[in-house]
C-alpha cells in the first residue's frame, strides 16, 4: 500500500499503516526493516511477506529514517524513534507505547542483542 508516498507492505494493511496483527488506533507506525529497506507494519509482516532474512538495526545506524508515520507520512530516524515517548514529532499522533517491547526485534538494543 502506498501511505504517504511510501510503499509500507504487509497483511492487511490499512491507510495510517495498522496491519492484520496491530490494528488499535494508535498502532500507526511502519519500520524499514534493516535486511530489505522495505516498510512493514509489524515484524509479524515481516516474517509473513519480507524477504526472509529478518536483520536488527545497528545502533551506529540509529541516524538513519527508518519510521513512517502512518498519520502524516513524517519519516523518523530511529534516534528519534526511540526518544519521541510515542509521539510524532511532526503532527503529536501518539504511537502505540506497546512497540517499545519489540525494539530488541528491530533494532539493536541492550535487551535480546
């Protein structure tokens, strides 16, 4: 689906970037996955749809965009991601405060790396 000039692939995935797996109305973000540079909604799509070599961003890479903002198509670098307490910076659309229990799946981090 393209959302805000972005392709964001996935299950199901809807106009803000929700999927079959998140779907509240705050889940609205979609991550660049370090393997295939693609935006997925979840890491569930990921491993549905991606390309089937899931890798982690390396924090010397946390400057780069890697977030979409499914309210308003603003682009995150992952810095900035981690540090927004679930909140745009650009349009304050809160994010679902949950992603945070799945950052040692996206990103390296000192939990699961």
């Amino acid at each position: 689906m393209n959302i805000h000039g972005r392709l964001v692939f996935g299950i199901q995935v809807d106009t803000e970037t929700r999927c079959a797996h998140y779907h509240k109305e705050i889940d609205r973000i979609a991550i660049k996955f370090y393997c295939c540079h693609q935006y997925f909604p979840c890491y569930k799509c990921h491993t549905e749809c991606g390309c089937g070599q899931p890798k982690i961003w390396p924090n010397n890479y946390f400057d780069e965009k890697a977030i979409l903002c499914g309210s308003c198509g603003h682009e995150l670098t992952i810095s900035q991601y981690l540090t927004c307490q679930s909140t745009c910076p650009n349009c304050h659309s809160e994010f679902n405060p949950g992603c945070n229990l799945h950052a040692h799946l996206y990103f390296e981090t000192d939990i699961g790396s």
